[in-house]
C-alpha cells in the first residue's frame, strides 16, 4: 500500500513538473500579444519587462523579439546581447543579423556592422540590402575595389535600380575608370532625369 | 528649451547616481551621463563610470572613446590604450579612436606602434589631430659625457653624441647619430709605462618598423674608427630585434655582431618589460644577453626601473652586470668597447619634459671597470651625461 502511495505521489510530481513545462506556453504567447501591444503604444519598456518574466535563453523568438524591442528603446548595447543570442540559436536566419546591424549602426560599430553584412552573404550571397549596404561602408572606407564587386552584383541583378547604378558609377570613378564611370552616370540619368549627383560626375569626368 | 531639457536631465541622472552600482545600468543612463563627464571634462567620475558599465556587460564604442580619452588625459597610456583599442575593434576606421591611440602610444614610447595608428588616418584627419606622419627632421639631439675615474693611470673620458630622428613614412623611423670619443692614459706593464691616447669616432643608424600595431622590426648598423695610439681598428656593428608589445608587457629578442680586425663578437639577447597602469607609469625591464668572443660566452644581466614623477619628470634607474667587453646596448646605440672593460654598471637618468618640443636628461652613473693590463685590479668610474632633445 506504502509503495502504491509513493508511486502515487512520484506520478503527480511528474505530472505537475510537466503541467509547469507545458504552461509557458500560453504565457510566452501572452507575452509576445502584450509586447506587441506594448510597441504600437510606444511603451517598449513594458515590452521588454513582459517578455524577460517569461524569458527563456534557448528560445530565439525570444532573444530575437527582445533585441527589437531593446532597439526600438534605444538600449542599444542591450539588444546586441540578445540578438547576438538569437544568432547563434540560428546562425542561418538572416533577420537577427539585420536586428543587430539596426543596433551596431545607431553605436557606429561600423565593423560590426561589415562583419553582420558579410555573414548575411555568406548565407544569402544575392542578398541585394546587405550587398548595398556592405558596399556603401566599403565606399566610405575608400575600399572601391571590393565596393565596386559589392554594387557590379546588384546591378547584374537590377539594371534598373538607380541607386545601385549611381554608386557603382561614383566608385568606377574613384577606381579610375573613367569609361565605365562615364557609362554608368549616363544610365543614372536615363533613371533619374536630370539627376545631380550623376551630372556632378559627367562633369568631373570632362 | 532643448538645451535647458537635457541639462535637466542630466542633473537628474546626476542625482540618481550617488548610490554607485545600485543604480540599474543601461545603455540610455550610461551614455548621457558618460558623455555628460566627458564634455565637463570630470575624467575621475568617467573613469569610475565607464568601468562599472562594461562590468555589467554595456561596452560600445563612444563608451570605450570616452575612456580612453579620459585615462590619457589622466595620464595613464596603459589604460588608455587597452580602452581605445576596444573602440577600435568596433570600428576600425574612426579617426577619434586612432588619433588618440596615436597619442597613447607615443606616452608609451612606442612611437612606431603610434604611427602605425596614424597610418590609418586620412591626411585631412591627421591634420584635425595634430599628427605629423612623416618629418625629414622629427627630433634632434644632443648628449655630452664626461667621468671621472678613481685612478690616476686614466684620464676622465669625454663622449659626444649627435643625433637625428627622420621619418620617411608614419610606421618607420630612421634615427642617425655620429659620437666620438676620447681618453688618454697610461697603461702601468711590470717593467715599463706605456702611454697611450684613444679616439673614437662612430656613425650609427637605427631603423624601425611597425610590421603590425604591436610588432616591431628593428636594424641597426654602427660603424666606429677606433684609434688607440695610431694603432687604427674599424668595427661594424649589425644588428637585428623583433620587439612586441601586448598591453603592459613587452617582449624583445636580439641578436648582433661586430666583426674587427680583432675577432668577431656576437652576442644575443631576451628583454622583456611590464608596465603598470596608472599615472606613474612604472615600468620594470629585465634582460639577458649572451655575449660571444674567441669561443668564450658570458652572459650578461640588465634591469631598468621606470617612473614618472609628474607629468614631465620621468625618472629610470638601471644596472647591468657581466663582463662588457664589446657589449651593445639600448638598440647597438651604445658600444662598450673600451680599453677597460666595464664589469658592473648603474645608473639614474632624469628626463625633464620643458615642454612639448624639448626634453632634457641627465644621468648619473656608477661603474667599475677592470683594468686592460692586469684584470685582477679593478678601478671605479663616476658619470655624468647631459642630453637634449628638440622636437620639431
């Protein structure tokens, strides 16, 4: 009878133990609605603080969602934690790295910023916003060789997409090809009539 | 109104913060407020600040800038190098962060580290920070020597250095320097005297190069006509160190060679340093040097005490012991070579910093040499040198 009543008692245990595992469930999902709710009324904190009662690190809709709203509170050193945790949760998902790249540039961590765009090709190596953008930083740093690979791609993929063109044109200029430069800025025009910043570059090239 | 707001702010923040550490950290709180220090120019509460923050895992750039800023205006290069290198890694290209590891560097005497920093720079960004990377003439300098010896067979020894630093590019140096010596004496054999003079004239040239921030190369060459009683040797002397420097430790290997129509001597040498963080700079080295003549190796022990006493006065204390006969120290430089081998050696330098273009040293120093003729006798010779340097 002694040994029925232990089994008994063991058997609740493990039945409240996964009752407890089963339960965050709901209140995560509760958690997350709140949160939303808590970023369209602008109140992020909130949405973080309803988050983190029901956090769980291995979670990446969690750390991934948190990173967002520690962005969108400009706590910014905050929400590179949790997307730096979101990302290796999973290395291949593209958007934490895009969340983590928000957060590096509102801290100018411009190589954070170049190491999250490289990863993100390595994934998505047509990934048009990461090859612009990779290819922007490189222009700012004078790397017009390995901007100029970065825009060329972009172009290939959208001939018609004029701010991909005018930065390859500008790059081409700075490289020193000047016949290539000339063509590009040309075809910036054809896009954007009577553009400046194309105009501004036939005119250097005259 | 906007202004007044966030002055407002920040004295709220202000408020908030005396009870240290138990105020929640977060990234908002930490950026006013260390700005807020950083622009008021209240280095000690930065400082204090700025370390509890990354201890509670908030590290970004402008936190790590500040910092930085703050420990080398404090005076610490230590700390403010290993801050502003941790900006650094955030962003690679900011002229603030290399500016002033430029400028810590060179607190550090690491002046090929510093350029390396600056070599980073664009020539406008250089100009906004005052960083001149290359100079036909960075610095001239002086030193003059004279002792005075406890034995009446040896007259008191002069020496005269001249020197000239260029830097042809901002990761290398190239120091030059021609020195001539002399001293006159009599050499006391069982059954005769016989006197003696000797001259001395060297031209040495020294080349540094920062392959990486904290690894350098160095070569040097040192040409010396020695003239001892119209009895002429030529000396060339090569050399060759590899030198890093991670944060407070120094590490550095040599090795050299001077061939003459005597023998070769080689010799080979291990430093290394640590410097401790804090406004003193006190700076430890210790070295060995393995010195090879006629198949006879020796070693040789060296050990250099630094600090600073103010923000212009350094002061470094040093000795060295073994048989230096043909020994070469402070980067070949200086070539003990003579009559009289030098077996122990200690010395104080002061370096007074006047201010931003000249530096004046004087070294006292205590040496005991061994007599050429009889190397059981041993006589005692007191130092002093005077040096300027005159940067342009």
């Amino acid at each position: 009878m002694a040994i029925l009543r232990m089994f008994a008692t063991g058997f609740l245990l493990l039945l409240q133990v996964s009752i407890i595992n089963a339960q965050p469930d709901s209140r995560i999902n509760e958690a997350f609605a709140r949160s939303y709710k808590a970023e369209q009324n602008g109140t992020y904190s909130e949405g973080v603080a309803d988050l983190k009662s029901v956090y769980q690190p291995d979670n990446y809709a969690m750390n991934a969602r948190l990173g967002w709203l520690l962005f969108l509170s400009k706590q910014y050193t905050e929400s590179i934690s949790y997307y730096d945790k979101a990302i290796k949760l999973k290395p291949y998902a593209i958007e934490s790295r895009f969340g983590m790249i928000k957060a590096c540039n509102a801290l100018e961590s411009w190589d954070m910023v170049k190491e999250q765009y490289e990863a993100i090709l390595k994934i998505d190596s047509q990934n048009t916003t990461s090859l612009y953008w990779l290819g922007v930083l490189l222009y700012n740093r004078k790397e017009y060789d390995q901007a100029a690979k970065n825009f060329e791609k972009i172009v290939n993929l959208y001939p018609m997409d004029y701010g991909s063109v005018i930065m390859l044109a500008w790059t081409k200029l700075f490289q020193g090809k000047k016949t290539d430069a000339r063509v590009l800025f040309d075809h910036a025009i054809l896009l954007s009539p009577g553009d400046s910043s194309a105009t501004d570059g036939l005119n250097l090239l005259k | 109104m906007l202004r007044k707001f966030s002055y407002i702010i920040i004295i709220l923040l202000i408020l908030s913060y005396p009870a240290k550490g138990q105020h929640e950290m977060n990234f908002q709180f930490v950026d006013t407020l260390t700005y807020h220090y950083y622009e008021s120019g209240d280095w000690e509460n930065l400082i204090e600040l700025a370390n509890l923050a990354v201890k509670e895992g908030i590290d970004y750039k402008y936190l790590r800038q500040r910092a930085g800023y703050a420990y080398l205006i404090s005076g610490d290069y230590i700390r403010a190098a290993r801050n502003l290198e941790k900006a650094l890694k955030y962003d690679s290209y900011d002229p603030f962060t290399l500016g002033y590891l430029y400028y810590s560097n060179l607190g550090l005497f690491r002046a090929e580290t510093a350029g390396y920093y600056s070599s980073g720079m664009t020539p406008d960004q250089r100009k906004n920070y005052q960083i001149k990377s290359t100079k036909i003439v960075e610095s001239i300098d002086l030193e003059l020597n004279t002792a005075f010896t406890s034995t009446t067979l040896r007259s008191d020894p002069g020496y005269f250095r001249l020197g000239l630093l260029s830097r042809p590019l901002s990761r290398l140096s190239l120091y030059q320097s021609v020195s001539a010596f002399n001293q006159m004496g009599t050499i006391q054999y069982p059954t005769q005297k016989f006197r003696f003079q000797i001259r001395q004239f060297g031209y040495y040239g020294l080349i540094k190069y920062a392959v990486l921030p904290h690894w350098n190369i160095k070569a040097a060459y040192h040409f010396i006509y020695y003239d001892f009683s119209s009895s002429i040797t030529y000396s060339n002397l090569g050399y060759a160190a590899l030198s890093a420097d991670f944060d407070m430790v120094t590490l550095s290997i040599n090795a050299s060679a001077i061939h003459n129509n005597q023998y070769v001597t080689k010799q080979g040498g291990l430093k290394a340093g640590l410097i401790i963080p804090g406004r003193r700079n006190l700076s430890f080295t210790g070295g060995v040097n393995v010195l090879n003549q006629q198949d006879t190796s020796r070693l040789i022990y060296s050990g250099i005490v630094g600090i600073s006493l103010s923000d212009k006065v350094r002061m470094n204390a040093d000795v060295t012991y073994g048989y230096q006969n043909y020994y070469n120290d402070f980067d070949a430089m200086y070539l003990y070579n003579s009559i009289d081998p030098v077996i122990f050696r200690t010395g104080l330098t002061t370096y007074f910093m006047t201010n931003k273009k000249i530096t004046f040293w004087l070294n006292t120093g205590y040496e005991r040499k061994e007599y050429f003729e009889n190397n059981d006798y041993y006589y005692n010779q007191i130092s002093i040198l005077g040096g300027l340097q005159w940067l342009f």
